[in-house]
C-alpha cells in the first residue's frame, strides 16, 4: 500500500517548518502522531495515513496532504500513548533491541568483539 510518508507532509507550508519526530506511525490507513515545527512552535500533530484507495490520506487541503495540531490539553496525552504504542509496535527499535538482547549467541559474539576492540586499543 502507498500512502505519503509523515516526514513528507509539509502542508500548510505558511505554517508548517517540518516534521521534527515522527512519534507512532503505524503505518497505512491508521493515525500517525508526530512533533512538527507549526509557525515556530514545537507542537504534537496528526493525521491519517493514506491508504491504496486514498494514498493522500486526511486531511487534504488543496490536493496537499495536511497536519492537525492538538491543542495542549489533549497533546500531552496522545503523545504519551503514541510512543507507548511505538515502544510496544514489533517493528519499533525497542523491539529490536530486545530481540538481539534475547538472542544469547548474538550476546556472546558482541561481548567477545567489544573485548578484543578494546584490547586492539592498547590501554589498560
């Protein structure tokens, strides 16, 4: 499925500075949450992701897929539970990190290189 990537919505542009962090994106046809530049201000944003029969996804503002900026009593919040989300998501960095620290020859391996980069350095 194509939809238009977070980072590259920039619409409004008279508003929008850019896409700072993407927080939770689950990917097609579902909300994305990120932290974007708006008129200079870091603030909490979404939208939804397009999907094969709407690749703009919403909102769509003159043919431009566009943000909506949370205001501050519910940004906090959707934030906090967007990158619980993220963190919890089996494609999430966290989730790759504990996959390798589970991985107990992987472990091994890493230990055994770490000590003889060290070694190869010569300090004591």
């Amino acid at each position: 499925m194509k939809y238009v990537k977070p980072t590259d919505v920039v619409s409004p542009r008279s508003k929008v500075g850019g896409v700072l962090e993407v927080v939770h994106d689950p990917g097609p046809g579902r909300m994305v949450v990120a932290r974007i530049l708006w008129e200079g201000r870091e603030e909490v944003a979404v939208r939804w992701n397009g999907d094969d029969g709407h690749p703009l996804g919403h909102p769509v503002v003159r043919r431009q897929p566009t943000w909506v900026v949370l205001d501050e009593y519910v940004a906090r919040a959707v934030e906090e539970r967007a990158r619980e989300c993220e963190a919890a998501a089996p494609t999430s960095i966290a989730a790759g990190y504990r996959a390798m620290a589970a991985d107990q020859e992987r472990e091994r391996e890493a230990q055994e290189w770490s000590e003889a980069a060290f070694l190869d350095t010569g300090v004591d």
